[in-house]
C-alpha cells in the first residue's frame, strides 16, 4: 500500500511509522503497537491511502485508549501548523 502525504508525494506504508509518533506523543509500545495494527487492518485492502486519514484512524483510537497521548499529539500538530 502507498500513502499519499500532504505535499502529494508517495511512500510505502509503514507500521513503525505509526508507533514511532505515538511513542514521541508519550503512548507506551504496548499501545503504539496496538494502534498501528488496529490501524493497517482498516486499510489492508486500499492501494493508496491519504496521510490525512491514516492520522484520523489513529487520532481517535488514542482518544479513546488515552488521552494524555491524545492532547500531546494534538499539542505537537498544533505547534507545527497542522489542523
């Protein structure tokens, strides 16, 4: 599977990619991992998938498992720019 990122340029999915930033965000690997699977599973069957989506998926999975790692993250995107 591709993502698409936000400049419009492609790359290879990867989980780690994912379990990297909710780990930076303060999430523990237990988690991270979690997530990340909960969240390749959502897109196993798409060709191509838009960044923007996968950081929904992932966005609303911590919401609800924790939110201290939620708030950080959205604190991060915030100080970046990023709605």
């Amino acid at each position: 599977m591709k993502v698409k990122k936000a400049d419009g340029s492609l790359e290879d999915f990867k989980v780690e990619k994912i379990e990297t930033a909710i780990v930076k965000a303060g999430g523990s690997r237990e988690l991270a991992k979690q997530i990340s699977q909960e969240v390749a599973k959502v897109f196993a069957n798409k060709e191509l998938v838009e960044s923007k989506e996968i950081r929904k998926e992932v966005l609303a999975r911590l919401q609800a498992m924790d939110r201290a790692t939620y708030a950080s993250w959205l604190d991060f995107d915030k100080k970046r720019g990023k709605k």
